[in-house]
C-alpha cells in the first residue's frame, strides 16, 4: 500500500464535493465535517485520484463499489449518530462509509463478506489508525458477539430486513437499510420501539449492489 498523502488540492476538491452534497439536501452540519474529514482518495486506486471528488459510486474490485457521497451522508444523516453509540455496518467495502462514522464518534463494527475487500479495508483503516472493527462474515446474521447495536447501517441492496439485525438493535434503535430485490431500492428508516412493535419510515430510492448470501473468497 503506498504512502497515505492529503494534500492542500485534494483537501481544496474535498471542500467542493461537500458543497455539492449540501446543495443536494443534506442539512446535517456534523455528517459534512464527517465527510470533510475523511480523505476519500485514500480507498481508491491511486490512477483514480481525480474520481475521489466526484458524487460518483466507483469500482472498488470484487464487483463492488465505493458509495457515492452524497448517499453516504444521506445514510449516515438518517442513522442520528450520536458521539459513543455502538453502530454496525454491513458491507464494509472500502471502508469509507465506516470511516466517516467513526468520525462521528460511533464505535464502529463493520461486516464484509468478500476476503479480499475484508483485507484491504483491515488494512487501510489500521494503517490511517481509525478504531474500526472489521470482520470478514454474512452481514445477513449480524454480528451477534457483540450485540445490541444503537444503529445498524445496511450499504448494499436487502430483498427483505434480515431478522437477525432486527433482533440485534437495542430498543429504540435505528436501522437504515435500502429495500428492494430489482434495480432500484427504497431507503427505508426502521426504528425498534419495542420488543414487537417498529416504526417504518421512507425516503425516496436508491441504487445499490445487492447484498449476498454466502461467504466468497
Ligand atoms: N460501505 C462501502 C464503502 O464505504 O465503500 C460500500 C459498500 S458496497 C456498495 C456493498 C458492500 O457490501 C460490498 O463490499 C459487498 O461485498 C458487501 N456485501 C454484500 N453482501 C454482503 C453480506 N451478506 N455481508 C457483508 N457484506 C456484504
């Protein structure tokens, strides 16, 4: 892995992409330095550095994608992070999402479920000493060793919500997860009240990589 460098230009093109995420909608002061903070040009390839300031998804291997920004900031608005909560992320990828939520001051754990990413991502977020936990599993089990979470985060597309997250959310906790089997999915808002009850809430639709059963090496 090459030598990690923030410069005053990428710093300056990160300032513009958050502009560009605000002027999108996301009124969230704490989410924007979040994304201010966290160099994204460090979870891409080095030949990509002029893709890093784009509100673009981009290849990350694996088939896989690093998140467009603005639906980064859109997830991470809609969890309502507060500073020391527990929050799990399901498809770790890059890292990057994870990143900004430890920005945020959550405890983070993240799942992947491809070896290769799972290894870069380990990586790159000890080598950038982010307090990162991550695991190479099936997010679609959680991770029950270390449940309850305040938030859990789902960054690929789910068929359904898997019962296994529902059931590790603290009471009164959030789950935001994009829904839906075909090309594009719904963002959806799950609040555990109780132990029966959960309150769903929507928030326009999204396109993501679907979330996979199995583990692949
Ligand atoms: N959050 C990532 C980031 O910041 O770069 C982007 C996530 S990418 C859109 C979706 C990720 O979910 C991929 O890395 C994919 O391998 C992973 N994934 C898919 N199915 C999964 C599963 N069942 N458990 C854990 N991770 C999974």
């Amino acid at each position: 892995m090459s030598k990690l460098v923030d410069s005053y230009r990428h710093k300056g093109l990160r300032k513009r992409l958050i502009e560009e995420v605000r002027s999108k909608g996301i009124r969230d002061e704490k989410v924007l330095s979040a994304l201010e903070a966290v160099p994204r040009h460090y979870f891409m390839d080095s030949s990509f550095l002029e893709m890093a300031y784009q509100d673009k998804p981009f290849p990350i291997g694996s088939g896989q994608t690093i998140s467009q920004p603005y639906t980064v900031a859109c997830q991470t608005e809609l969890l309502m992070v507060e500073k020391g909560m527990k929050v799990l992320e399901i498809g770790t990828g890059s890292g990057y999402q994870a990143c900004v939520l430890e920005k945020m001051g959550a405890r983070v754990f993240s799942i992947e479920r491809h070896h290769s990413l799972y290894l870069r991502a380990k990586e790159l977020l000890a080598k950038m000493n982010y307090k990162v936990r991550v695991f190479y599993g099936d997010g679609y089990k959680g991770l029950p060793a270390y449940a309850p979470f305040d938030r859990i985060i789902v960054t690929a597309a789910a068929p359904y919500l898997p019962d296994a997250l529902l059931q590790q959310t603290k009471t009164g906790g959030i789950i935001v997860i994009p829904v839906g089997a075909g090309d594009t999915q719904v963002m959806k808002r799950i609040t555990r009240i109780d132990e029966e009850d959960t309150r769903e809430e929507r928030f326009g639709y999204f396109r993501f990589v679907p979330l996979l059963g199995s583990k692949t090496r």
